[in-house]
C-alpha cells in the first residue's frame, strides 16, 4: 500500500504525519530539519513512500534535494493554497 507524507518545517524540528492511501494517520513525528535525519525517518519506517509534500519556505531548497536525492518524491506545497476539509478526510 502506497503512502504520503506532509512535512510541516520549521528551523530546529520538522513535523512529520504519514497517511495510508485511504488518509488514515499512520504516524506522527518531530525529526531535525537535516536532509539527511528526515530520509533516516522514512526509510526506517519501511513503508512505500508514494509522496512527500515539503512546505515551501526558506529552507525548503535543500530539504528538497536532499530527499529527491535519496530517490524520494518530494512536491513543495505552499501552506496559503493547501487546505484540507474534514469531509475530504471522512
């Protein structure tokens, strides 16, 4: 089964929340903003990783080609047009 991760960053700790394909929480982390300590958290949780949404910001760059590198898919999401209803997760 596929899943996705949504990566809320911030300077010191990132928040991470990985969904099954149905949207169901899988898991919820705080992991170093590091290229290298979030792919070390994705791949220890031995899933298939369809996704990774990234918030966009300033240190969204290097992130981003941090885990692009390790072969993830990473998509940059700016925070004012993502939105999510509770009735899309229902």
């Amino acid at each position: 089964m596929e899943h996705h991760v949504g990566i809320d960053v911030s300077l010191e700790l990132s928040s991470l929340c990985v969904l099954d394909a149905t949207g169901k929480v899988i898991r919820e982390a705080k992991v170093a903003s590091e290229p290298e300590a979030l792919v070390a958290f994705l791949r220890g949780l031995d899933l298939q990783i369809a996704r990774v949404g990234l918030e966009a910001g300033p240190l969204s760059q290097w992130l981003y080609d941090g885990l692009r590198g390790a072969g993830l898919e990473p998509v940059l999401l700016e925070t004012r047009h993502v939105k999510a209803d509770d009735e899309d997760r229902a």
